[in-house]
C-alpha cells in the first residue's frame, strides 16, 4: 500500500471514531497516530487500518482500548501540592481521631 491511500485509510478510520464515539483524534500528529494505532493492529492481528475498522465494527469493546492506547491518561490531583497537603491534613486527622480538622 503507497503512503497516499495509508494516510486515506488512516483518515477514513479517524473519522468512523469520531463518528461514531465522538472522539476527535483527526488533529493529531500522524507520526503519534500511527504508533499509537499501530500496537491495535498488531494486537488484533491485522495489517490495514480498514481491516482494523472491520475489527471495531465486531467488537465494540475494541474502542476504549483504542482510546487507551490514543490518550494520555494524567491525574494531576497528587501533582498540585496545594490540593495533596490538603487532603493530608484530612485524612491524617481521621486517622489520628481528631475532631478538629483545619485546612490552611
């Protein structure tokens, strides 16, 4: 397959997701899209991104670990210090009994 009809195919794909899920990955870097999309294929043993629409078509379940692999899944609650030393105080205050919680 030459490079032209595998970006058309990619594109085809992308917009069945969007579709169909709502998801819109059609702005994402193709060279991140490939990669991504390419350990599904291989996963379900698959060649073209078209046989990997026939996959999703079957198993509907085949979406979400798509979107696993598509999406970057960050907590950024444990990263805000702010937010943790709060919680902190709450949940040691439990622990050692006290009825006194206080926030700063």
């Amino acid at each position: 397959m030459n490079v032209a009809d595998n970006t058309r195919e990619l594109q085809c794909l992308l917009e069945k997701v969007y579709d169909e899920r709502g998801f819109d990955f059609r702005e994402y870097r193709e060279s991140t899209l490939t990669r991504r999309i390419s350990w599904r294929l291989r996963a379900r043993g698959v060649q073209t991104y078209a046989d990997y629409s026939r996959v999703l078509d079957k198993d509907p379940g085949e979406y979400e670990r798509l979107f696993d692999d598509l999406t970057i899944n960050v907590n950024s609650f444990f990263r805000d210090e702010v937010s943790f030393h709060a919680l902190e105080a709450v949940v040691l205050g439990c622990a050692r009994g006290s009825t006194n919680r206080q926030i700063d």
